[in-house]
DNA sequence: TCGTTTTTTTGAATAACTCAAGATAGTTTC
DNA sequence: GAAACTATCTTGAGTTATTCAAAAAAACGA
C-alpha cells in the first residue's frame, strides 16, 4: 500500500506535505519535528511549522508513524509501527536505535500487578552510552 | 540515616529547602515540580522556583530522588530509589503508579541486540488507563 | 465545478524549564 | 565564635518545543 492508499484509508487527505512528511520520516532514523520539518521544506518546498506538527499529530494518531519520547529530547518519530519493538537511547547525544523485544510476543506487557490499570502498551528504553560516544568519551580532550 | 545526614553524605549542603523537598515529594505520589514547590513553600513558608529547580537536580543526582518524564506530562520525582521497579501511567489523567519488576532481578536488562550500546538502565512504562478514569469513561456523560 | 470539510498559514501564546549574576547562608578553619 | 570559602537561593530574563486560534487555501464527494 503506498502512502496515498494509506492516508486515504486513514481518512486522512492526500497533502504534498504529508506525504513529504512521510518521506522524510522514513529517510532518517528517529528526527525530531525540526528535522522533520527540514525534510519536508527540501521536498516541497514551503511548509510551515505548524503544518509539520499538525501532520505528525494526524499520522500518529492514525496509527501510520510512531512517536516516541524519551526523557530530554524532543519528541522522534519513525515509521516502524505496529510491531513490539523497544529503543536504546544514548544519555550522552540522545541518539535512538531500534532493538527488537527480547522476550518474545507480547512480553513486557506483563507486569507483576497492574495495579487495576488496563494496560495496552509496554515501553521499554534501554539507557546507555553509544558506540561513537564512547569513543568520544575515550578521548583524553572530551574528559570532565 | 535521616534527611540531613543523607544529604552531608552526599557532599550536599542541608538547607531548609531541600529538606522540604525531600519531605514534599516522601509525602506524595510522583509529582511534578510545580506541585514539590506548592509542599515546599507549605512548609518552609517561601521557596523560589528556582531553588526547587536546583533542589531537585541535586538531589536526584545524588540518588536521593529518582526521576521520571513519561510522555505529555513533565518530569515527576520519587523517593523510591535503588530498586528496579517500573511505572504504570494513565493516558488519561497521567496518574503514575508503581510496580515491581516481574522478570526477576536485573529483569528487562538484555535487549536482543545492544548495537553496542553500553546499557545502564531499563526502563520500563506500562500505559493503560487507570481505575478512576476507567469509571469515568464509563459513565455516559463522559463519553466523546 | 460547487460546496463542504480538512488542511495550511500566520501570528501569538504557553508550559516547563534553563541561564546568569549577585545576595545569602551552610560549613570548615582557625 | 568569627572569618573565609563556596554552595545555595533569589530575581529576572531567556529558551525550547509545542499548542492555540482565526482566516485563507486546498481536497474531495456530489
């Protein structure tokens, strides 16, 4: 299904900036509005901001991106949906990778008492420090 | 070990205001600065804004509060530090309840792949709707 | 092509913090 | 206990990421 199909049977309308919007998600790994935004101007044109934040609240809500929000930054959006996967977040540049659920299906969604809540998500950060950082972080001139 | 001497053994300066914080957010459940502040300020008759700031990064930074930003609400403190438990957040309301962790000790600790990623923490967010506004959502008058 | 409804633009407003400089007050030292 | 040192607090401004609102423009079904 192309992103026409998608947005039209999301009842959503078919916009050049939407579409661009759809684009350009998928183009980057984890952006935030601002870089979105930027993605969207280099394919259109113009786009105002807030068209950019009006189109990821209506795709996300529609289910076609995800949004994330980890602790310090903006919130990120990507276009792997509808699967359980989790992220890792680096606590030093806030970069965001992918890592698919260790425990199986559903998993996480299990906790030991839920307290009466009724429960639909499970999210999982995983906090650390990554690959380039840590190289940075080796560097005597990056030491504290 | 009492407030004060927690907070020497820190390397932290006792003062009036961060004692107050700390028995602000003892007192409560997950709250957020504005809030921590309104308990400050009942207790200590007048605290800045600011300070409360400040408190409260110093004393999460010396592990005497522990910090959480789930998404759409802005950041709440806890006393409940050095054990690995989890929060189940209300979509609607943003009520934050704790939960053990059920996978054991060091539970959520290995994702799949770490992509090498240096990982310290696991952080896990179950969402879901909690009791109260369970019934609220329930009760026609509510419903959208 | 018309009319309806959604989307976009423009411009202002907000929430939740952060930054900075000087005043105040814990703490250590004598 | 007083002095000195420096962490903390106050005051006031600034920032970031985002939301709100009203009017203009563009999709789409009829």
């Amino acid at each position: 299904m192309d992103d026409a199909t998608a947005l039209r049977s999301a009842g959503l309308r078919v916009t050049a900036a939407r579409l661009a919007i759809l684009d350009s998600v998928r183009a980057g790994s984890h952006q935030d509005a601002e870089r979105i935004a930027r993605g969207v101007r280099s394919r259109v044109g113009h786009a105002s901001t807030q068209a950019v934040y009006d189109g990821l609240h209506a795709l996300s809500r529609a289910g076609l991106l995800r949004r994330i929000e980890p602790a310090g930054s903006p919130a990120r959006y990507e276009v792997r949906v509808g699967d359980n996967h989790h992220h890792l977040v680096c606590r030093r540049c806030g970069e965001v990778a992918d890592v698919d659920c260790t425990l199986g299906e559903i998993p996480c969604l299990e906790p030991s008492s839920d307290r009466g809540f009724v429960i639909d998500e499970a999210e999982v950060v995983f906090w650390g420090v990554c690959p380039r950082c840590q190289e940075e972080g080796a560097s005597p001139d990056e030491r504290g």
